[in-house]
C-alpha cells in the first residue's frame, strides 16, 4: 500500500521486485486489496505480453493514513514507557 500511495501506478512486476515476493504472495494479496477496495487492478496487454497494473484508490489511501497514524501512537506510547 505504501509503494501504490507515492508512485501513481506500479505493474505487477514492478511491485514483485519492490516486495520481493512470488507471483503467488503478490497475487493473493492484491486480490484481497482489490476486494476490499483498496487497490485497483488493470488487465491489459502490450503487443502480446499481459500487464497487470495497480493504483491505490481513494478508500485505500483513507485506510492506510488511519493505520500510519495508529502505528505513530503506538510508537509514541513506546517511547514514554
């Protein structure tokens, strides 16, 4: 989420290498973003090769600054201990 929230669109390849997963970790996730609305997925083809593109929507770019901001509290809350 946080590689689609800075860059406006990273192909599936482009986001296999970043992560470095399988194609199979990559694909069970970017399914369950996409059904949760997160992330939209773009098939297409360039000349005879597939390309499967991805971009954060606006629900997910919501969710992921509410997780950044509990994960800050939680860092803050660390430090005060």
């Amino acid at each position: 989420m946080s590689a689609l929230a800075v860059n406006d669109v990273l192909s599936f390849n482009d986001l296999k290498k970043l992560l470095e997963i399988t194609d199979g970790n990559l694909s069970v996730h970017a399914r369950r973003l996409e059904d949760t609305g997160y992330v939209k997925c773009t098939k297409s083809f360039v000349g005879r090769q597939p390309r499967t593109e991805f971009r954060i929507t606006s629900p997910g770019r919501r969710a992921l600054e509410i997780y950044l901001q509990q994960m800050e509290s939680v860092i803050q809350a660390s430090r005060k201990s």
